[in-house]
C-alpha cells in the first residue's frame, strides 16, 4: 500500500511510519522538520528503511510538491500541526495557517488530483471547549463528570471551538467532515484525548506525561498550570495505531465519521495529583514540583466516550496507564543522551 504521512517526523506520524514500514508497505513521509526531535525520528525511520521517501516541504505553502505527494498515495495520515493552545494564543495567524490553511491544502490536493486515497485526520478534544455547562464534581485528587456522563463525552457532544487553537483544529475539523458529504471523498476524523508513548518528545506547552517524565530525567525544573486535579483520559501510542488500522480495514463504515479517540473512562489521569504518586513509584523518589495560573482554554476534565468507535470499528484500548508510563519512561532512559542534546 502507497502510505503517505503528513507530519511523519512527528510522534504520532513517525509511529505511524514505523507501523507502515513493519508491513513493507510503500511509505513516504511530508515533514517541515520544525518541531524538536523531527531530525532524530527521522534519522530513526531510516534506520529502519534506508529507502523511505522524505519531502520537506511545508503543506502551507508547497502545494505542488503536496499534490505530487497525494496523487501518489492509496492511505493519507494528516497528523501534521501545531500543536499547543498557549502558542495558538501567542501567535493565532501562524496557528490558523498549519492547522486551517494546511489542512484545506491537503484537501484540495485530494480534490483537485481526482484520486480516491483514505484520509485520516488527528483532530482533538478541544472541539468540544471547556464544557462549562456541565456540573464538574471536585475530589481529592481529581475533577469529575456527573453520574450521567459516567461514559465520557460522546460525538453529539455540541461543538465550542475555545482558543484559537480550538478554532483552528475545529475548522479543519469540520472542513474534513464535509469535504466527504459534498465530494465523496473517504475521510475520517479522529478527535483525540491525551496520546503518549516512544518517539514523543514532549514540551511544557503539549505532550505533558512525555514532558514531565523527560524533566525528571534530565534534573529539569516542573511547573504544573493550575491545581492538578485536571483529568485526560489517556491512551498510548500502539493502542492509537491500531485504531487507525482497525478504522481503515472498516472504510466503508468509517468514512465521512468522526471518532473520539483516547483511554476511555478506564484509563483516566489527572495531571498531577494522581500522576505525579505513579512518577514516584517508577523513579522511587520524591518529586518536587511548582505551580502557577491555570492556561486559557484548559478543560477541568475530558475524558472519551470510545463506544462509537467500538461499535464501527470494534476498537478499545488494551494498554493500562501505569503500564504505558513504565513503557515511555524506559525509552526515556535508553534516549537520554538522545533527549539531553535537544532539551
């Protein structure tokens, strides 16, 4: 199969890669290499395959080197954005550009070439903004839903694009929806919770359970946004690999749905006050940490309701939390030196 993978330097798009390249799959990877640790995933996707293709090219603004790209692919994964609210907030024209404009390029490739490629896009919980009508329950170590929601939110949940970064993934959102109404072409929407595992080099702005475990690592300093009561459900890397391939073998049920996407109410975390007794547990030391003002547009608790995907394409997690972390913090330690030449 001809895979194309938008963002493939990333850490869901190089997983993505790996996945592909274990099935001998024809593989190529479109990357603007701008994020930390795109270089040493790639450098890693080559070891591997020393024949995979590498674009560089920028989908805001290399439209012809994406159309070239697209017309050559059966499986499109559009994993490339930026990634963090409080950069979105920063910088809203550059965020709308990656996450709106880019992803309207890569539509219009599709589009335009005539080709009947799958297309999965990595949108996000955020659509759904902070939820601030419902009744959020607080606890010792963490907030939660009411009984009624005991499952999660589901895909009927309204839309509230919060933060130009919610915005921006919103539109692109919602553009990849219809762009399977009006002109039939075979996309899937995968609105994601907290996704970590290997390959993720995360920063204080996004990819916080990577990011706290690479700061301990490497004698960092950790500031937690708010109280740290704040729940995700979370769900590893492998586990979200096999949803897009579960997805894909069910294209014809799949195709013009959006899925939620994350642990689901049984792999659930708050940020800090119930990761932080995990973090201790693995490391077996005490752990000091600081804090400050919750971020604009931070969601209390979000956690997946994943029946829809169950039922369309008979998916659920498998990977249990402390499981997962034990996994990432181990590739923490064997990439240390890795880690500490970026960080």
């Amino acid at each position: 199969m001809r895979t194309l993978v938008i963002g493939g330097a990333g850490f869901i798009g190089s997983n993505l890669a790996y996945e592909h390249l274990k099935r001998r799959d024809d593989v190529t990877i479109l990357d603007n290499f701008s994020r930390k640790g795109a270089e040493l995933n790639l450098k890693w996707l080559k070891s591997i395959s020393p024949h995979m293709k590498v674009i560089r090219a920028d989908i805001r603004y290399h439209q012809s080197q994406l159309e070239k790209a697209v017309s050559k692919a059966d499986l499109i994964y559009h994993m490339a954005a930026q990634v963090a609210v409080t950069t979105s907030v920063q910088d809203p024209r550059m965020d709308f550009e990656m996450n709106a404009l880019g992803t309207f390029n890569v539509l219009e490739a599709i589009r335009k070439k005539g080709e009947d490629p799958i297309l999965f896009f990595a949108s996000t919980n955020k659509v759904y903004g902070k939820m601030e009508d419902l009744s959020i329950h607080e606890s010792v170590t963490r907030y939660q839903f009411p009984a009624s929601l005991k499952n999660g939110i589901d895909e009927n949940q309204g839309l509230d694009f919060y933060s130009p970064y919610g915005c921006s993934k919103g539109a692109a959102d919602q553009y990849v929806l219809d762009y399977a109404r009006i002109y039939g072409l075979r996309t899937v929407v995968f609105r994601q919770s907290c996704i970590y595992g290997s390959r993720q080099f995360g920063i204080e702005d996004q990819g916080w359970i990577a990011w706290f475990i690479i700061a301990l690592v490497l004698n960092k300093p950790i500031t937690i946004y708010g109280d740290g009561k704040q729940v995700r459900d979370v769900l590893y890397i492998e586990d979200l690999v096999r949803a897009f391939q579960l997805a894909r073998k069910a294209i014809s049920r799949t195709k013009g749905q959006a899925f939620n996407i994350g642990g689901g109410p049984h792999y659930t975390l708050s940020v800090w006050k119930e990761f932080c007794p995990i973090l201790e547990k693995v490391m077996g030391k005490k752990i000091k940490a600081s804090y400050d003002q919750a971020r604009p547009g931070d969601q209390l608790v979000y956690v997946s309701n994943i029946k829809k995907a169950k039922k369309y394409f008979g998916w659920e997690p498998q990977i249990p939390v402390e499981k997962g972390i034990h996994q990432l913090y181990r590739w923490v330690l064997e990439n240390k030196n890795l880690l500490m030449k970026i960080f």
